[in-house]
C-alpha cells in the first residue's frame, strides 16, 4: 500500500517555497497577533469572566517523579499571560507531485520542551520550538512509509512507529509493515530498529503501536510482539494460529490487549491487563455477544468504549484495577469519536483514540453531539464518576464555539474552544471539574483556510505540551488554487512571555 510519493528533493524550486513559507509565516504572526489584540479589547470580558479575581483554576498538583521509561504525563504550568504567540509554523512542499486526491499522510506528533516532531509519509520532521535558530532541527528518514504510530512519549523524550520495509519485492511486500523504528524526540537520533516476527499479515489498516513502562508493543491481528526500550531486544510475542488474535494495545500507566475471539460464525471480545515484561496475562474482562467493535480510551484506569449491536460507539464500561466492572455509561447524546481518525479510516493505529473521550483519575469527560439550535451551546462537555458512572460538572460551549476535550493536565481538563467569529478568538481553557471554574489558557487565531481542519480532532493532531498547543495535520493535500504552495502541516502556538 502506497501512501503518496516521497517527499521532493531539496532543489532550487524548495528554497524558494522556503521563501514563501517564510513570507506566510510572517502573515501568520501577523493574523495572530491581530485576533489576539482584538480579543484582548473587544472581547476582553472572556478573560475577566473566566479568571474571575484574576486566579488560575485552582491549585495544580506537582507532577510526580517519572523514571525515563515511564509514559510521561504532565501537569500543565499556565503561561504568565493567554496572549498566544505562534512559535511553529511549517509548510509541506512538493504536494503538487501528489495524485490528486491521494493526500500525502502525516501521522504521529510528538512535543517536548525544545522539540515538535512531525511524521510524514517516509520520515519524521523535528521542528525547533525556539525563537532562534533553524526552523527543521532535524530529519528522520525512514525505510519506507509510516504504518503505525503511538500518542504515546516516554518521560525523556522516546518514541516508536511502524514503517514498511524498503521497497524491494512485490507490491504486496512492499505493503508490510513490519519495521519498529524507536527514536529520541529532540535529537531525531534513531536508537534501534527491529523487524516483527511473522508479520506477512500486518498493513497500515490493521496494526497497532503502544509504549508502556519500559516496553513498545506492536499488534496486528494475526501476531503480536513486544520489545525492550532500551535495548530493543524482543521480550515475547504470540504469533500461532489461535481463535482468540490481539486486535491492538492500549498504553501508558499500564497495558491492555483487545481479543477478538471467533469461533465458528460468533465473534466475541475481551479485555486483558498484561505484565508488558513478560506478557502474562493479570486479568481478563469478557464483554457480551453482540459487541462490535471495542476501543481503549484508557488503561489505567481501565475504560472500554463498545460498540453494541451497531458500528458506532454505544457505552463506556469503567473497570476496577482488578478488572471488575464498576459502571456501564450510556453515549446516547455523546459523541465518543472512537474510530472517527481520518473519517473512520482505520488507519495508524485507532484502538486508543477515542477524541472525544479523556479520563481522569477519578472521572471520565465525554463531548455531547452537537447542538443544531444556533442560539444555543454548540456542544458540552460532561463528566461521569468513574466509580458510580453518575453525573458530575458540565462545561458549556457557546454559539459557534464548539468544545473539544483534549487532555488531563493534573486532575484539571485542558479544552479547546473552537471559533468562527471575527472577533472571539480560539482558546484552550483549563477547567476545574471540581469547583466547575475556568481559565484561560492559550488565546490565540488559526488562519481561516486551515482553521477548519487544524482544530478538527478527525483531521488533525491537538495537543498541550509544556505550555504551548500544537495543530498538526494528519493528510496534506495540495491547494488547488495554488499547487506549487507549501500547505500548512504543523502550527504551535505559545504564551507571549518569551521565557515560558
């Protein structure tokens, strides 16, 4: 399988594309810059309203030691002031050379405090997040296209993705993904590479890439391997024919396989922990006939996302750390947007990435489907309890302001609220769910042509990282008024005060 040609060598007609990437640049500044002042006079009541006596949402926790093979999770400083700055912006070339209506695919994004690293067709891109200094920090070229990624990034900056092989053989080969790449974020420095055993059968439509503590984990239906971070040495694997295949990892703070078991014509699921040394399963949670398709948004604490007797997501269960139920939660009137990545594609990995979904410690927060009352809140957001799976705080949007949950920062809810006024500008707030208080994070504008798409969870990558936010596409396609442009990829926006 084919994911667009290679990116363009770097010829005559590039440098000038950097010319015009560097002049859009500047209009970008400018178009920030400009909603921003905007927002700050003539919308100025959304900081006051929010901040209230001028406070964040309350007292954040300190974010607790991590080892460097943990999965990192960080608690979010606030940015002396919301005013957003833009400190990324980078522009694809060479989309013209594309077949039309064959984007060129750009999955995976990853931040740390100097980096924001981009994955692009046959490489990874390392953008400088720094006011000085050369936009690309480095380049990773790869064997062959990328097939599977993880949201996933170790405390001190490590991640993984699946490539095809260099393209030798048949087509069919050519198509395999069977290469796991682990790299360091900031340098761009390929640490090992493995090749997965017995993988004839894994493609972009079907494997699965995870991290947790000390360990990358790689599932493709028909096999599963997993291997040492720091070594890359191969722990375990289970790759014979059994009725009961490893449909894909969730990560992080723990590991969970979804099984998908046939026998005859019925088709059933379950959950299991696994110890991601060995591979030894600690506990199984089997879900009812007639489950469609199952999504991890969590491994610890544990949430499932089913799809029951349709192909849409219809509740969450909570899970115990034992792996005992504790509450089934109904979707009806949510939108979970499990599955939903690149138009229900399929593609990259889906089973941990439910975008309107992000658990907590103690509680789990949905989006609502949007509202088709224009005078009313586009969307809200809810939380459950996790222990009861009752109602808790909700977070209102506004008219033409729709919400997006983006990520715990702590035990607050980083979100995005989207806009299509002139004059309101977009913003990620921090709400505290337990006090029902908000704050302004980041206020900042999006250009108009690609605002639709950058802050859209289905189309593009969203994420907070050491107090700035990032938009990364995950397809680039080629403009048609102008072919021979750049098109935006990556944007990264931070707080005004240089020195945070």
């Amino acid at each position: 399988m084919s994911f667009g040609p290679p990116p363009s060598v770097y010829t005559q007609s590039a440098l000038a594309a950097d010319q015009t990437r560097e002049r859009r640049r500047t209009w970008l500044l400018g178009t920030v810059a400009a909603i921003v002042v905007l927002a700050l006079c003539a919308g100025g009541w959304l900081v006051v309203s929010a901040r209230g006596d001028g406070t964040s949402a309350g007292p954040q926790p300190s974010p607790t030691a991590q080892s460097p093979d943990d999965v990192r999770e960080l608690v979010e400083q606030d940015p002396s002031t919301p005013e957003g700055r833009l400190v990324v912006a980078y522009g694809e070339d060479g989309l013209a050379k594309t077949v039309k209506g064959d984007p060129r695919r750009a999955p995976g994004t990853w931040a740390t405090d100097k980096v924001v690293a981009k994955g692009i067709a046959d490489r990874i891109v390392g953008l400088t997040t720094a006011e000085e200094g050369p936009e690309k920090a480095w380049t990773l070229q790869l064997d062959g296209h990328i097939c599977a990624t993880s949201k996933h990034i170790t405390a001190d900056g490590r991640t993984a993705v699946v490539v095809q092989p260099r393209k030798t053989g048949s087509t069919t080969e050519r198509s395999i993904c069977d290469e796991v790449v682990f790299f360091d974020v900031d340098t761009g420095k390929k640490l090992w590479q493995a090749k997965m055993p017995s993988a004839t059968s894994a493609y972009v439509t079907n494997t699965n890439l995870t991290l947790a503590k000390g360990v990358v984990a790689v599932a493709w239906g028909q096999g599963s391997v997993a291997y040492d971070m720091r070594t890359g040495k191969q722990l375990w694997d289970s790759t014979t024919a059994s009725a009961c295949e490893d449909k894909g990892f969730a990560g992080g703070a723990a590991l969970l396989v979804v099984e998908r078991c046939v026998q005859e014509s019925n088709v059933t699921y379950r959950v299991e922990k696994l110890d991601p040394r060995t591979g030894r399963t600690l506990w199984t949670y089997k879900l009812a006939s007639g489950v469609q398709d199952v999504y991890l948004p969590s491994s610890d604490p544990p949430v499932i996302a089913v799809a029951a007797g349709d192909s849409l997501v219809t509740d969450l269960i909570t899970l115990d750390g034992e792996g005992r139920r504790l509450a089934t939660i109904s979707m009806t009137g949510y939108a979970p947007r499990c599955g939903d990545r690149d138009f229900g594609g399929g593609f990259f990995g889906v089973v941990e990435y439910c975008g309107g979904v992000v658990v907590g410690r103690t509680q789990l927060y949905v989006v609502s489907k949007e509202n088709t009352d224009l005078e009313q809140a586009d969307n809200w957001i809810v939380a459950f309890d996790l222990r009861t799976g009752k109602t808790g705080r909700k977070l209102d949007g506004r008219p033409f302001q729709p919400l997006v949950p983006l990520q715990m920062s702590g035990d607050d809810l980083l979100v995005l609220r989207r806009s299509s006024s002139d004059v309101e500008p977009f913003a990620v707030v921090r709400w505290n769910p337990r006090t029902g208080e908000e704050a302004p994070f980041l206020l900042f504008g999006l250009p108009d042509d690609d605002a639709e798409v950058l802050a859209d969870p289905e189309q593009s990558d969203i994420l907070v990282a050491r107090g700035r936010v990032f938009f990364a596409k995950r397809q680039l396609t080629a403009d048609d008024k102008y072919p021979t442009y750049p098109v935006v990829a990556v944007l990264g926006i931070a707080g005004a005060d240089p020195d945070r």
